[in-house]
C-alpha cells in the first residue's frame, strides 16, 4: 500500500536532504508533501526533484511561513481533502536568532518558540482533528535541547520543549499505533547551524544526509527496534 509523507522547512538542510533520500529510493512513500517559505532554494529544488523522478513519484510543494497560525490552520485541511491521509510527519522546520539573555528581542523569542515548538503541536494537532491518524512522527530537536549552551537561550529552550512533547506524544499517540521518535542531532552543517556558529567550517562537521540517513533507518523495519524516546545523532 502506497503512503504518504509530509516535510516542513524542506527547502534546504535536514528537511531536503530526507525528502531527496526518500523520494528517490524504492520504497512504499510515493505521495511527498513538502512544506516551507516562498524562496529561491524552494523553487530550485522542487523543479530538481521532479527533473529526477525515477519511480514516477507525486510531489506536492506548499508555501507557507509556520510561524504564521492562521496559514497552519487554513493549508491543513486542503492537504487532507487533496492527498487524503498523512502517514509519515517530518517536524523539521526551524528558527533561531542566537543572541545572550539581556539582548534577546521578545520578538525573535516569539518567533523561535512559534516555528520551532508551536508549528510540530499545531501540525499534529490539526490533522488529528481532521481525522488522521499517523504511522510515524519524527521531530527533530537538538542536542542543544538536552544542553543549554551560552547565547542559545531561546533555540535552547524551544527543543528542550520540542523533546518534552514528543515524550508525551509518544504515550498518548499509541493507541492508533504511532510511533513517536525525536532525533537530537549534534553539528550539522545546515543554515541554521551557520547562525549557531558562523565561525565553524561546516566541513568538518556532520552533514544534513547524515541525518535524513538515520531518520531512513528509523523508518525501516529495523529502525521500530530502535527504542529511544530521544535519539542523538553526532559525529
């Protein structure tokens, strides 16, 4: 039976990477939801991927800014009545504007906790109203949700809070047999890394397919023997 899989911030980094990794294998995704701001990045790589489509797969690619609610709630049920179901959620869209506590604006705080934590809730939520029920949810935090780092206050605080919901997802989601993981991924070399850390070569560091590997493995049926509420992945 052919599934579908829904990715947010899939214009570039983790989220592209995984929707790439996914949408050229041979598997049983062949329905791609792809989610992220009007860009250039956006454009150029739907147009690749259909350019590269060897197993004849449908992609769909919306424009939206998540911090935006009223967007969240509008585009949702057009999905629902377009694409009929949503098996696979990719939580992945992030935002951070990294700067010590007494310089923080409240602003880019707002906008930090509403992409980053209020996004995967509201998501997951609206489609649950909607009916649907989902065979695996991914969120993808940080390692720097598990440890506070100086100046990260914001980013910091909003996966530590992605980390805590995810726990309590996976309870109350296992009854319609969703499975719930969270990957906390150490350096990777993604624009939002190069925010974090604008010095670091993002050579030496890991790299966004890295990550879309694991989530793959996850997804596999060895990955439902993976029992981590919380897993990191780092070099």
């Amino acid at each position: 039976m052919s599934k579908s899989i829904l990715i947010t911030g899939a214009s570039k980094g983790i989220g592209l990477a995984t929707a790439e990794r996914f949408f050229q294998a041979d598997n049983d995704i062949t329905d791609f939801v792809l989610l992220a701001r009007a860009s250039d990045e956006f454009t150029v790589a739907e147009a690749e991927m259909r350019e590269n489509n060897p197993h004849g797969k449908t992609l769909t690619c919306y424009q939206i800014d998540l911090f935006d609610r009223d967007a969240i709630a509008a585009l949702l049920p057009q999905i629902m009545e377009r694409h009929g179901k949503i098996d696979v959620l990719v939580n992945n869209a992030g935002f951070t504007a990294p700067a010590p506590v007494h310089e923080i604006d409240f602003v880019d705080f707002e906008r930090t906790i509403g992409v980053n934590l209020y996004a995967p809730f509201l998501v997951i939520q609206h489609l649950l109203h909607l009916g649907n029920t989902f065979e695996f949810i991914v969120n993808i935090a940080s390692t720097a949700g598990i440890t506070g780092r100086s100046g990260w206050l914001t980013y910091s605080s909003s996966k530590a809070a992605l980390i805590a919901m995810s726990q309590v997802l996976r309870e109350e989601l296992a009854i319609y047999g969703t499975r719930v993981v969270t990957i906390s991924p150490g350096r990777c070399a993604t624009a939002l890394r190069r925010k974090l850390a604008p010095d670091e070569d993002p050579s030496t560091i890991m790299q966004p397919e890295d990550v879309a590997a694991a989530i793959e493995m996850l997804h596999s049926d060895v990955g439902r023997f993976v029992d981590s509420e919380n897993l990191v992945v780092r070099q």
